[in-house]
C-alpha cells in the first residue's frame, strides 16, 4: 500500500527552524525534508518510517513549508511541465500526489486544503482519509473523506452519525527520540510545562496551571504568551520555545512534566504530551480523564490532578520525594516503550486503512 501523508507544521516552527539554519531553504529537496523531519516536530516522519517497516511505502509531505515545498516544485518542474497556480501550496501537493501515485492519501490537518484540492486528491489515489484531535469542522467538510481516525474516542460514533466511517487511533511515542537526547540533563529542572501558552483554546488548562505556578515552582517552555499580564506567573517562569527535539530534551529533563487537554477533548485523556513525556523518562503530571487507566495505571505509571490544590499538593510531594517519583517514571516509561509506540500505531493504521479501502 502506498500512502502520501499530507501533514502542516505550525508556521512559528518553521520560521524559528530555517532561521537557525542558514542557507537550507536553498538546499534540495530531500536535505530540506530530512532536516525538518530530523527535528521530531510533531509526528515528522514516524508514519512513514514505521509503514515501511511494516512492508508500505509512504512519505510525508509539509503543505505548508514554503521553502521545502517550492524545492520540490523547482526540481519537477522542467520534466513534468509543472506550473504555480493561484494557489501554489495546494497545487505542490496535488502534483506530488500525481507524482507519488499513492493508493490513499492521508490528512493530517483537516482544515487545511480546500474542497478543490481534497477532490483532486481523491480522483488520483481513490481513498482520502484524515486524522483529528482539534475542533472538527463542520458535517460538510467532515463528508469530504472516506474515512476519519481520531485519538478522541467521543469523536467515532459522532462521525459515524454523519455516515462517515470512523476508528479510534491513540497517539504514540517515536522510540528514534531516546538516541537523541543528551542523558547528561536528567534532573536539570523540577516540574516543567511546555506547550502552547494563549488564554484562547488553551484557556481553561493554561489558567490553572498560572495559578498553581503561584504556589509552587513551575517553568514553562512554548509559545504565545497573548493575554498574560506581566505580573502572571507564567511570564514570569517563561523559558522561552522549545520545538521538536529540543522540547523532548526539556520533558527528558524534567523530574515532573506536567500535561493539561484542551476542552474539546471531554474529559477523556488523549494528547500527545502523554506519551512524550513519558516516552523520554519523565513522571507525567496529567489532569484526570475518564479513559487514562486504558492507557496507563494512575497512581503506579503517571500521576494525576483533578483541580489546582490536588496539582500543587502532588508537585511539592514528587519534587521531595525523588525515589517515587523515579519508580513511578520508570513504569510510565517502560508502558510507553511497550504499548505505545508508533510501530504498534501503524499496524493498526494499515489494517484500518486496508480494510475500510476494501469496503469501499
């Protein structure tokens, strides 16, 4: 099975990542791509990485990414005749998908290509899916694909009530980061958050968590500071961005890595920081969630808070009690390296793939 993963990249990355590296966006193609997915942004190339060791031939590409995407089209241009179009982002990507010849083309950020250009994807491959664990946007564009996987579990009969197919698949943790990261920084910061640091979509997690650093010490790493006062502990504690495998190597030496989801997720646990942080050794901090004992035992494996007194009262307990706290990241990273691994994730990505391709 051939599979084109369409993917984005937070516009903030991708400046902050060509400005510390001069002269790539001139660089080719593929020096561009392996560079942007050497950072461990996001899901960078775990898809296609654990695909092809499954036997599937995948690739991803970043529809945004100006300089990486116009690399391409610079070097296709001449031999397939290729010309930009009033939208040049989405008609790269549509040429890469004549190019890739893929039996399934798979979305990572729903919102992103228009309406146009997911038709145009499915006249070439036959199958479009997409993956979310955001806001969904309306019925009509939900509609657009043949089938939608999502970590949040409250998502699947939704869509389904739409009449369109669904499946549950959790997110996972890429064990290629451990071979990063430099183990002379364990322990270097107490209880960390990194993360994005608006007062809008993260409105509600983010304000408890600047109340909770009031009353015990938290340092924060992310980005968008909008809405904080400079007196808030937040500003206060800010450490600047962290991206990609610089932000692995911040949980990694964090003795307590602190994790909230955002409202849209219900109550169930599901995000990525679950499996970051305790992929790379840290004891996770995350707020309760109906369904967090399928994915790891509270109270042996991760910890958890229902409200600010219960965050702060754990916090001051782990920073002075290091052997618990070591036993209890210990389990949380062996659960991790165990069940949640992208290997794992992708074998059941192809069958889902497979089989809802064979249904339709």
């Amino acid at each position: 099975m051939r599979v084109l993963i369409v993917d984005t990249c937070y516009p903030a990355f991708v400046q902050a990542h060509y400005a510390s590296r001069p002269g790539l966006r001139r660089a080719p193609y593929d020096e561009q791509w392996r560079a942007l997915m050497d950072t461990f942004f996001g899901t960078a190339d775990s898809y296609s990485h654990y695909l092809g060791l499954l036997g599937h031939d995948a690739h991803e590409v970043v529809a945004n990414c100006g300089p990486l995407q116009h690399a391409w089209a610079s070097e296709h241009s001449v031999r397939r005749g290729f010309r930009l179009r009033r939208r040049p982002s989405e008609e790269i990507v549509v040429r890469q998908a004549e190019w890739f010849e893929p039996d399934v083309a798979y979305v990572q950020n729903l919102s992103y290509l228009s309406d146009s250009t997911l038709d145009r994807l499915k006249d070439i491959s036959g199958f479009v899916a997409g993956q979310i664990a955001s806001e969904a946007p309306s019925a009509e564009r939900l509609r657009k694909f043949d089938l939608l996987l999502t970590s949040f579990p409250h998502f699947v009969e939704r869509f389904r009530e739409l009449g369109v197919a669904s499946e549950y698949l959790r997110i996972g943790f890429d064990e290629r980061v451990l071979g990063r990261l430099e183990e002379t920084e364990r322990d270097r910061y107490g209880a960390v958050f990194v993360g994005k640091l608006n007062r809008t979509q993260h409105g509600r997690g983010n304000a408890l968590l600047e109340r909770a650093a009031q009353r015990v010490p938290i340092d924060f790493w992310g980005y968008n500071l909008t809405g904080w006062s400079s007196s808030s502990a937040i500003r206060k504690r800010y450490r600047g961005e962290a991206w990609g495998i610089e932000m692995f190597q911040v949980l990694h030496g964090a003795k307590i890595a602190l994790n909230r989801h955002i409202d849209v997720a219900e109550g169930h646990a599901n995000n990525m920081r679950l499996y970051e942080a305790t992929g790379v050794g840290a004891m996770l901090l995350t707020d309760e969630g109906s369904n967090l004992n399928e994915l790891f035992e509270a109270g042996r494996e991760v910890e958890t808070y229902g409200g600010e007194d219960e965050l702060v009262e754990k916090v001051s307990h782990y920073l002075a009690h290091d052997e618990e706290r070591r036993a209890i990241a210990s389990r949380g990273q062996a659960r991790t390296l165990r069940d949640h691994g992208y290997r794992s994730r992708m074998e059941d990505l192809a069958g889902f793939l497979q089989r809802h391709r064979a249904a339709a």
